[in-house]
C-alpha cells in the first residue's frame, strides 16, 4: 500500500529546522486564527492569546526566548488539558489546540511524538477551517474530508512555495 500524499508531505516537515517546522505548520494554523480568538475570548482568554501570537512572532524573529513563548502561553495550555471531546465548540477548541501546538513544536516538547503534534497541529486546523466535529486524532490522511484535503494541499503549497527544500 502506497503511502498517503498527506504523510509524506508531513515526514518532509521533519527535515526542516525547528523555526522553519514551526513556521510552516503556522501557515496552515493562521487561517484559523479568527476562530481560535473567538474561543479563546469566549474562555475570557482573549487578551492571553493576543499577547502569546504576539510572543510566538517574536520568537520565531529570533527576538524572544524560549521562555518567553513558554510563559505566554501557559494561561491558554492551563485551559487546553480538558478532554477536548467535551467541548461546546469544537472548531474553535480544535483550533486553540492546533495555535499552541505550534509552541510544543518550538519548544521540543516531546521530541519522540514530535511527528504527532505536527499531524495534529495541521489536521486540527483542517478540521477547524472546514467547521468539522469529527476530532482527527490519530486519524489516518485517508479518513479525511474532502474539504480538509483540499485545506491541506492549500498549505502544501503555500509550504513548498516558502521553503522550496520541501519539493524535492
């Protein structure tokens, strides 16, 4: 059996450097940027998440530390640790979950599942961006949606497009 376009394309993200890894999960997650604020307001967490995007441009400028983007984004991880199946709004949980991933990606958290949290990171912002309710946890790329294929072939080029070394 072939492997999916989808996992290939996310083995690739691998070879990148961290900056760059999180820079192009970034590209698939910012499109969910409106609905992670609505949740994360609805949460009374609105100006937390504002000050850790702003944090994260920071740090991927080389301008903030580690630290740093871990403390800004303590209050939102403090509330993401609930079952994110009980949630009232999916999408926007989903998306909330894919913004600090991007964090956990930069950080090394877990370097042993650091190809997971790139897969959930990227499908959660699929799953999100299309209004999914169906949560893509260890969700093989053939059970996904027809529009979340097409949000992720989106990305795909927008990541080959900024980092060429991911085309080869």
């Amino acid at each position: 059996m072939q492997p999916h376009p989808v996992d290939l394309w996310l083995a690739k993200l691998l070879t990148l450097p961290t900056r760059d890894q999180v820079s192009a999960v970034r590209i698939a997650v910012q499109r969910c940027d409106p609905i992670a604020a609505k949740w994360f307001d609805g949460q009374k967490l609105g100006p937390a998440y504002r000050e850790y995007a702003a944090t994260l441009d920071r740090w991927l400028a080389a301008q903030a530390k580690d630290k740093d983007l871990e403390k800004a984004a303590r209050p939102l991880d403090r509330r993401l640790n609930r079952e994110i199946e009980y949630e009232q709004d999916l999408p926007g949980a989903m998306a909330a979950h894919a913004q600090t991933d991007l964090m956990a990606i930069g950080l090394g958290y877990s370097p042993e599942m650091l190809d997971e949290i790139l897969r959930t990171a990227v499908f959660f912002a699929a799953a999100a961006y299309t209004g999914s309710r169906d949560v893509p946890i260890q969700v093989d790329a053939d059970r996904l949606s027809p529009g979340e294929l097409a949000f992720i072939e989106e990305w795909w080029r927008e990541s080959v497009r900024r980092f060429p070394g991911l085309d080869g």
